[in-house]
C-alpha cells in the first residue's frame, strides 16, 4: 500500500498459529537506494523480492535495513537478505535488543 511517494507499506502474507497472518515491513525509496523497515518472517525473502519487483525495486538497491525491535516477525529475513544482495547492507538495531541475534551485522 502506497503511504505517499517513496513510501510503501508491503503485505507479506505468512501461516502462524494455525491461520493466515499479515507482516507490514516498510520500504522507504528513492532511484538510487532503498531503506528497509522490518523484514518478515524466516522464509519470505522470495515473497519479499517478488514485491520489491513489482515495485521495480532489486534487493540490491537495499542499502540499509532498520529493526525497530527483535520478534522473529520483524528480523526473520535480515541475515538471508544480506547474504542474497551484491552490497553490504547496513542493520540498525537497539543495542539493548540482544546483540547474539545481530552477531552478523
């Protein structure tokens, strides 16, 4: 869902507890690079890369990924994505929010 120009909302859908669930990680754009806000669950890289297309946006534009905190709903894809771009991508994350999970950033 588009929130005004350069920014999008996305829907990775994902099974969790015996029903469908929606994840919102948010993309902040403009032609040169990409920002990352949250990266869904284990498992979604392909579904996130297939919505970054249709938004004419590689993973390789994605220079930095933010973590606003560490549920597995939130960081689940942040290792893979980083191994899958060309570039180092940059991870933002609270320092109070167990650094053993961000160990590769």
């Amino acid at each position: 869902m588009r929130i005004s120009a350069g920014v999008e909302m996305l829907q990775l859908t994902a099974r969790a507890f015996d029903q469908d669930i929606i994840l919102n990680p948010t993309l902040v754009w403009n032609n040169d690079e990409a920002i990352l806000i949250d990266t869904g669950m284990p498992g979604q890289t392909d579904q996130l890369k297939e919505i970054l297309g249709e938004l004419n946006i590689s993973i390789e534009q994605l220079k930095v990924i933010l973590l606003t905190h560490q549920d597995l709903d939130h960081i689940g894809c942040a290792t893979d994505i980083r191994k899958k771009s060309n570039e180092n991508i940059i991870v933002y994350a609270h320092e109070g929010d167990g650094q053993n999970v961000y160990t590769n950033y």
